[in-house]
C-alpha cells in the first residue's frame, strides 16, 4: 500500500471502529466515520496517516460542525485503531453530557481536569 490512499468505514473490524461507530449512532450522528490514510516512507523509517472524518449531529444542534481527527504511527492496521480511539476520546468532551447518562462516561477524557 505504500503511497497510496486507502479510504474505508471500517464498521466490521473489531475494537475502536466498532465502538466509535456505535457511538455515533448513539448521539445521533447518522454519516458513518471515513477513514482515510497512506503509507509512506520518512527518512528511512516507514510511517502511516490516518484520518477520520466526523458528521455532526442531528439530535444535537448546538454543535454544528463536521470535524476530524489524524493519527500517524507505523502500519495502516494499527493506524486506524489509534484515530478511532482518538476520536472516542474527543467525542467524550465534544459531547460530554449527553455521554454522562451512558457506560461512555468511564471512557478516559484528554483534559484529566474534566
């Protein structure tokens, strides 16, 4: 895959997409995550980038705008576990009182003072 763009949903593998997919669909979020990313090589070492891209929500309107979340690590498989995570962790403070009322709310938020 090096160098070229691979773009998915990924909403059969298991882990991070699944759950961050179920969330979404939680919090009204009806546009399936995209992911998208490429394998390069950067001074000898090779690397990967993934982004994922977020609707926003319908039940929820005063947050209104799309948003989206990058990971870069080594390999296209573990990439895209580590954006999904990402982007869980975002969406807890994004959305942090609809999340109060669900198991979502043990998810570990990037702000430790939240």
């Amino acid at each position: 895959m090096a160098g070229a763009w691979v773009s998915s949903c990924y909403l059969n593998t298991k882990g991070f997409p699944k759950i961050l997919y179920a969330t979404l669909q939680k919090l009204g979020i009806k546009v399936r995550p995209k992911y998208e990313g490429h394998e390069y090589v950067k001074l000898g070492t090779e690397q990967c980038e993934v982004t994922v891209y977020i609707g926003k929500s319908e039940e929820f309107p005063n947050i209104t705008e799309a948003w989206n979340v990058t990971a870069t690590r080594f390999r296209f498989v573990d990439t895209y576990q580590v954006v999904a995570h990402k982007a869980l962790w975002y969406l807890c403070q994004i959305y942090e009182e609809p999340i109060a009322h669900t198991p979502m709310r043990f998810f570990p938020l990037l702000e430790k003072n939240r």
